[in-house]
C-alpha cells in the first residue's frame, strides 16, 4: 500500500481544505498520514476525519519561532521512519520545513507536491514580501516536483521564475455542492430563519465571512456602513467569523451608531443557510489566494462585492458575476453596495451567471485533477 503524509502548520487547515483529497486517497488504495499542529480544541465544528495516523507536530506561524525548530526535528523523525511514496506539503511554513528536509528522501524515491494556497508576494503587494518571501520560495521550488497554485497570477510566477519539476494550475481545493443541496431551505424554513436573523421584509442584507483581522479589512464594510445608513435604515451587514479585531469592530460599531445594522455573528456552523436568506457577499479582503467564502456565495447564487486582489480576479469578472473595487478608495465600495441594492435586474444577472461559473470550482472537478497530479486513472491531456 502507498502512503502519502500531508503537512500543513495547523490541522484545521486540513480540516477546512484537505477533507476531500484525504477520501480521494483512501479510495484509491493510500495509506494517509497527517502531520500538523494540533489546533482544532480553538476551531468550534473542525473534525479530522479518515487519516490513518496524525502526528501533532509544533509548526508555529511566525518564520522566527523556536517552536519551528522542534517542528523541524518531528517532522525529519518522522519521515525517516515512514517510508513515504509522496509527501504533499501546504502553508508557508509547513511547506518550506517540509522541503528543507526532503532533499534524501527525493533521492530515495519520494515524491515532493507543495500547494501554494497564495503566495505572501503579488502584484501590487508590499516590497517587504518580495524581498522576504519571494527568494525563499524560489530557493524551496528546487526541492518540489510537483508546485501547485490556485490562480493565475502565482502560476504564471511560478512556471516562469521557479525551478519546480512540474507547476500546475488547479482551482482551488474544491467546493462540495452537495453541502448545499442538502442544506437548501424551503420558503417556510427560509422565513423562520428571516425573523431568528430580525431581517425585515423591505431589509436588503449584505454578508461577510472570514475571521476578523487586518487583511481581510471588515473596517472597509462598517466604514461603508455607516455612510449608507445615513440615508437607509434598510440596508444591513451581517460579519460571520471571530478575530482578533473583535472587540475592535464592535466598539466602531457603537461609535457609529449602527448597533440595528451591523451585526458580528461570530463563528457559524450554517453558512449554507445563512447565503440563502441574504442578498449580496463582500470580501473586502487586501489578499486572497483563491477565496472559499466568495465561491460558496457564487455557489448559492449570490452576487459579489470583492476588493481587487488576484485571488477576487480569478472569481469575479467586474459587472458579470459581480463588482470589483480597489481597497485604497473607500467610496468605491460604497458606490457598489449603492448600486446593488437599488438594481433588481443586475441582481439576477449575477446570480445566474455565478451559479454557472462556479461549476468548475466543484469538487469532482478539482480531484480529476488531483488524480493526474498523484497518477491515479487515465493518462489525460492537462487542460
């Protein structure tokens, strides 16, 4: 049996992305080991389901933690006692550990994948990254054969500046459709959850999700907030997810008087429910790599407001599927929830062609192309 370990700093980044490519493995005959820090006591409803061995293993985020240096000793433990077919490592600091180490056992036979999820340079972004992070990840690419990314952008860095064996372009990890069909309301159920959420006939909801901090920039939606609410007490914003920005947001929130309109609904196990009963999402994220939370809205139908970054690119095409503005002019996003709320025709535009262009973001497409990377199945042309 062939046995395959997947790395990533913490578990509930394979709980969150990984599931799927875990049951893909086991059903094509893979032994599966995980190796991650165990973080999932602090992410309410994160399960790691069907591996086969799980290995706590002390990655720490910041690249300048002691812990990374014990990270370093399991991780090298570990493979050297698992004799591993492949090894397909995920995150900035689970992947660059991983590669460091890896340079014996390629000789040996194993097979190095590493998935960018968005890389920590891009186009427009800090010169700071660049200077830090794109040397790191070139160096690193000599030691993978296989480098995924999940848009545009970094695949077209990585083909013409990295020395990996192979780069490949997948779109993203994979949204299960079937997590709505399932949680799909009927008009009954739709309404009850309408007066659990106080959303008013005549309300028009906006909703973000993702965890309140800097990068994904909330402040953007309450600043806009609140200058709509000067003309109208209809329009509500509903932010799911926790942070450390937190207590930040909800004191900016009494500040500016929008304690009926703004509402922080912390982390939520019905995100599927709750798409069905809002009108439009924003992200107004100042990096993404390939968002999950904008691609289950387009999954539901719902029209976007993203901010301008490669990952929104690669999902929104600006007055198609949705609106794009750039984060540095915050009348921007304040013209697009204007003209959103007021246009029932563009609203329905959207909505259809989200539902058809989110298609190929499912995950029965995504693991055809998983399949090819890890050799199951037919030799197929890449697309």
């Amino acid at each position: 049996m062939k046995k395959v370990l997947l790395v990533a700093t913490v578990q509930s980044h394979i709980c969150q992305f990984h599931l799927p490519l875990i049951k893909m493995l086991k059903e094509n005959g893979f032994e599966v080991h995980i190796a991650a820090r165990d973080n999932l006591a602090e992410k309410n409803g994160l399960k790691l389901e069907n591996a086969d061995k799980v290995y706590d293993v002390k990655f720490s985020r910041s690249p300048f933690s002691k812990n990374n240096i014990t990270a370093y000793k399991q991780l090298k433990e570990i493979t050297m006692e698992n004799k591993y077919d492949i090894i397909h490592c995920n995150t900035p600091m689970g992947g660059a550990i991983t590669r460091i180490i890896v340079k014996k056992l390629r000789k040996q036979g194993t097979k190095i994948i590493y998935t960018a999820h968005g890389f920590h340079f891009y186009k427009g972004g800090p010169i700071l990254s660049w200077i830090i992070y794109y040397p790191i990840e070139k160096w690193l690419s000599r030691y993978t054969d296989v480098l995924i990314t999940i848009n545009t952008e970094d695949y077209e860095i990585a083909k013409k500046r990295f020395r990996a064996k192979e780069t490949k372009l997948v779109n993203g990890v994979g949204i299960n459709e079937d997590k709505f069909k399932n949680a799909i309301l009927n008009e009954e159920e739709k309404k009850e959850l309408k007066n659990k959420m106080q959303i008013k006939k005549n309300d028009f909801v906006f909703m973000s999700i993702g965890e309140l901090n800097k990068n994904k920039n909330q402040i953007m939606q309450i600043e806009a907030m609140k200058e709509i609410c000067k003309e109208n007490k209809n329009v509500k914003l509903f932010m799911a997810g926790n942070g450390p920005l937190k207590d930040f947001y909800e004191e900016k929130i009494k500040e500016y008087g929008l304690s009926n309109n703004v509402f922080l609904l912390g982390y939520r196990k019905d995100i599927p429910q709750l798409l069905q009963i809002v009108d439009c999402l924003i992200s107004t994220s100042i990096r993404e790599g390939l968002p999950i939370n904008v691609l289950e809205a387009m999954v539901m139908g719902l029209p976007i407001i993203a901010s301008t970054n490669r990952g929104h690119k690669e999902l929104i095409k600006d007055g198609q599927n949705g609106f794009l503005f750039y984060t540095k002019y915050n009348n921007l996003l304040l013209n697009k929830m204007k003209k959103i709320t007021s246009n029932i025709d563009l609203i329905e535009k959207f909505k259809l062609n989200n539902k058809e262009f989110s298609k190929k973001f499912l995950i029965e497409n995504i693991m055809k192309r998983m399949k090819k990377i890890y050799n199951l199945g037919e030799k197929e042309k890449w697309e």
